[in-house]
C-alpha cells in the first residue's frame, strides 16, 4: 500500500503545504488545481501537473482532493472532466475537504458502482499546522480502508479520529465549525455593543480571558488578528460561511433546530456583502470598526 502513486487535487491555502509535506516525504506525487500558478510551483520541483481531474485519475491509486467547495467535489469527481471516468478498480479517493455529507455520499455511491472506494477526511486547524503536518483528520467511511490509508494521513495530521460510516468525518467537521463559527460572530457583537457605549475594548480583552468568556476565538481570531488589524487569511470568512451554511442544511434535513447558527450566520452574510469574503473571518469585526483595517 506504501508505494502507491498519489494524486493531489486542489492546491490552495492548505492543500498547497499538505501536498508539499507529501513530496518531502518522497510520496509519488502529481497534482492538479484550476490555476497554473498553483501547480507550478509543485512542476519546478519536478512533479506533474495533470491538465484535468481525470488525467489524474487515470495515473494515481490513491486520490486526495482539498477543494474549496462541494459543487467543486462533485465537478472533479463525477462531472463530464472527473476522474471517475479514468480512476481504476480497487483506487481509493479520500476527500480532505469540507464539502457536507450529502455530495461526499451521492460522490461515493457513483464511485462504488466502478469498484472505487471513498472515504471523507475533512481537517481541523489551519494552513501553519498543515505546514508541520500537525492537522486533526476526521475520518469517515469503511474503517478497514480508513486504516489502509493511515499511513498517507499521518504524513498531514498528528491526530487521526475514526468518527463513522461515509459521510461522519464531515458531520463531526461541520458540527465543530458551527460552534467556533458562531463563537466567533458573537465576540464581533459582543465589540460593537461595548465600542457602541463608549467602553474602552482592552478592559474587555484583559476581562474576558480570566472569566468563562475566555474562548480560543478570543484569543486568536480577535486579539491577535483583529484587534492588531490582521485580516491576512487562516480561515477565509468566506469559506466560514459556507461551512455555516452546509451545517444549516443539515439541520434543516434532519429537522434539528438551529437559531443560534442562524443568528450567527447574519454576521457573514453581513460581511461578505460588504466585501470581507475573503479576508479572515476576524474580519467580522470590521462590521463594528473600519478602523481596525487601518492599524
């Protein structure tokens, strides 16, 4: 199983590092991503880049996919260019990305009808972990090829979870990234109800961490990006909100109530029409205080 030739697809903010962790770990690699800036990067080291998802398909045993966006999963898989058109029986895909159970299962029943194996593998922390290979996998699917393929996943995260059948993996994802998502909009409400009543905020921030309002969003998203005037991406506000979304369709689908995440979402669709999609999601704060861009 160790020597199977790997194909990387999707190569942006963290597929980028984890497909470079890769092939300084002399994993037989080749790439493919929309953008030819990206995989040249990966050529001037000597790889290949496919010219299409199914180019790739046809050559690697193994497929990662790290793409930005369900309809993208289903594009490279199945659509008219996927490599399910070339991928061979007994090859295994593992979908690294946070794409939402529902088109990671309709992508696995297709594949399975050729005798191709699927397993979801979304990821916890963001792109400086998936530079040291120290990401959170949640993996989901058979756990006999989940196993198979721990040795590749191990060269990307230091912590492998088992969370169920196909699908599970981006469950637990979507469940986690709702609370820190939310977290993290009522911190921006909690900014522009203190700025609002005249309140100096380094009270709050010298307060808070000492009290049950602590909170790695506090710390993190906005003390030391926000507050600094740091917007620079680890988890684009845009993408935030799509795993908001992906969570409120599944609570819709399984008649579970979500007014929290609903509120929360206000926050993001608020921020993406003002233009903030694609800085960090500390840029809901800029909601509160333009200002902060300016530090």
């Amino acid at each position: 199983m160790n020597g199977r030739k790997t194909g990387f697809l999707g190569l942006g903010t963290m597929g980028r590092p984890m497909a470079g962790r890769l092939l300084d770990a002399g994993v037989e690699l080749r790439v493919f991503d929309v953008a030819d800036d990206a995989a040249r990067h990966f050529t001037a080291r000597g790889t290949v880049a496919a010219a299409t998802p199914a180019e790739l398909g046809g050559w690697a045993d193994l497929l990662i996919l790290m793409v930005p966006h369900p309809d993208s999963l289903r594009q490279c898989l199945i659509g008219p260019d996927g490599a399910i058109h070339t991928l061979k029986p007994g090859s295994i895909v593992i979908d690294m990305s946070t794409s939402g159970p529902a088109v990671v299962q309709e992508c696995g029943r297709q594949l399975a009808k050729r005798g191709i194996e699927m397993i979801d593998a979304p990821v916890g922390k963001g792109p400086a972990a998936a530079v040291k290979g120290d990401l959170t996998i949640l993996m989901g699917g058979n756990r006999e090829t989940c196993e198979a393929v721990e040795w590749l996943l191990r060269k990307l995260g230091s912590e492998l979870l088992y969370c169920g059948p196909l699908g599970s993996g981006q469950v637990v994802k979507l469940v986690n990234n709702m609370v820190s998502c939310a977290n993290a909009a009522v911190l921006a409400e909690a900014y522009a109800l203190a700025k609002k009543a005249g309140v100096d905020v380094s009270v709050l921030t010298r307060l808070m961490p000492g009290t049950a309002a602590d909170s790695w969003q506090l710390r993190n998203t906005v003390m030391a990006k926000a507050l600094s005037g740091d917007f620079s991406p680890a988890f684009k506000l845009a993408l935030a909100r799509k795993d908001m979304r992906l969570a409120l369709e599944m609570a819709e689908y399984l008649g579970v109530a979500s007014n929290c995440t609903n509120s929360a979402l206000e926050w993001y669709d608020r921020a993406a029409a003002a233009g903030l999609g694609e800085l960090d999601r500390a840029a809901l704060l800029l909601l509160a205080d333009p200002e902060l861009g300016r530090n």
